[in-house]
C-alpha cells in the first residue's frame, strides 16, 4: 500500500492537469463516453497526495451511466495507456489509477505538431504574390506601402512620384485606346443549340412527309431517295423558312423522277 502512495505522489509538472484534459477531449482513440469516464477520474486525483481511487459505483452515478460501462470503459483506457490501474484490496476494493502524464503531454505535443504543419501547408496559399512598393522616409530605411495607390509625396522622393505618375497615365491611354468592340457585349452562338435547331428542323419537314405519304406505296421510294446532300439542304431550307423543307425535298425527288408532279398537286403547306 505504500508503494501504491509512493507511486502515486508522483507530483505531475505544472500545468499537467489542465493539459491532461485538453489531450483527453482530442484523443481521436476515445469514445464519448471513455471520455467522461477518464475526465471523473481524473477529476478525483489530489495533487497533494497522489492519491485517486474513486469507486466504480461512485463513476456510474456521477455519470449516469451503468457499471459495468464503466468497468468497460476503464479496460479501454487502461490498455490505451492513459492510466496504470493497481488493485490495492483496499476501502471497499476499489482500485488505486495512477495518471500517465507523459501519455497526455505527448498527445498535446501532437496536436501542436499537426497545428504548425496545418500553417506552413496553407502559408502563403490565399496570399498575394506580389510585393508592396518601398518607399523612402528620409532619414530612415526602406518601408513597405499597403496600397498601390498609397502613393504619398511625403513619404516617397520626387522622382519616384513622377514615375508612377508616368505609370498611371500610361495605363490611362491603354484603357482608352482599347477597341470599343471588345467592352461589347459579343454573341457567340452555342453549338449545342445550333445542332438542337437543325434537328428540330429536320424533323418538321420529314413528320411532314410521313403525313402526307404514310401507307402510300410511294413513301418507300421517297425514304430511299433522300440522302444526305438533299437532306442537309431541305434542313437548311427549313432554317430559312419554315415550312418550305418538305417543298424542297418535294421538288427535287419530282426532278429525279421518283415522286410524279400529280402527287403533289392535293398537298398544300397546310398539311404539313
């Protein structure tokens, strides 16, 4: 028993404590309720006497949790390295935890590690790359101006005054001699719609001879005598005007012989 007390009168160094908890909240191994299970113990440890042996009864009430939780969680705890546990055989045979204080300062050492690797990777990411102008206060050294546009005759001698003058007046006559085009609004037509035109253009002049010709013993002729150049050029016909699609098809297959002239003289642009 007194080497227990001996054990546990290993004072822990300042501010031990106070990072044993930060490092308890962190653990990424710890469950919420291993978590709060540690916090009670840790919570009964006296800095005077080393001595920490809450009962598991007293946990699981404080707690709110049953007691056997709280059996499980210590096991995990214990194999995890946060305590040392010592069955003394003591008061009601409750157990003596000893802290492992070097366990809780290296997982706080961690997290400051994973901190200052988290800045350097994002150092300089959402910064501008590119350098203030110096200017020169006389009597004193070279100073670093927040803004461009800061550019102040008592803080910077003549000559460069007068260069960025120069500066700001060339960039002036660039932007006035730019093309008054380009600060016009330029329509680009989309391919994808061009293409969605075309389609549907095709499709009205060609519902327009399956309407008129359907279950006729012509259509069949008709289909086979269209190929792409005629189909191409009644589409684009149709672009121009809608409705002359299927005249134009019409007009070239009676050309061709395929379709006799007789056979439109019952159509009209209506029935398309």
């Amino acid at each position: 028993m007194r080497a227990i007390r001996k054990e546990g009168r290993m004072r822990p160094q300042r501010l031990d404590t106070t990072l044993a908890f930060k490092a308890i909240n962190l653990a990424p191994t710890l469950s919420g309720t291993d978590k709060r299970v540690i916090c009670a113990i840790l919570d009964h440890y006296n800095r005077e006497t080393g001595q920490c042996d809450p009962s598991l009864t007293t946990i699981a009430e404080l707690l709110g949790i049953h007691r056997r939780t709280v059996i499980r969680a210590i096991d995990r705890i214990v194999q995890l390295g946060f305590f040392r546990r010592i069955r003394h055989g003591g008061h009601f045979h409750r157990n003596f935890y000893v802290p492992n204080w070097a366990r809780f300062r290296a997982l706080e050492a961690q997290w400051k590690d994973q901190k200052q690797q988290h800045r350097e990777r994002i150092r300089g990411v959402n910064l501008s790359p590119f350098q203030g102008r110096e200017s020169h206060l006389a009597g004193d050294s070279s100073a670093t101006q927040s803004s461009s546009n800061n550019i102040s005759r008592k803080t910077c001698n003549l000559s460069l005054a007068n260069r960025e003058h120069d500066q700001t007046s060339s960039l002036s006559n660039i932007t006035r001699q730019r093309p008054q085009s380009l600060s016009r609004p330029v329509h680009v037509e989309n391919a994808s719609s061009r293409q969605a035109a075309l389609n549907a253009a095709q499709r009205r002049w060609d519902n327009a001879i399956l309407k008129r010709f359907a279950g006729h013993p012509i259509y069949s002729d008709i289909v086979g005598a269209i190929d792409q150049s005629l189909s191409d050029a009644a589409t684009q016909s149709e672009m121009d005007k809608p409705g002359s699609g299927f005249w134009y098809v019409m007009e070239k297959l009676v050309e061709r012989e395929v379709v006799p002239r007789t056979h439109l003289k019952s159509s009209t642009p209506g029935d398309t």
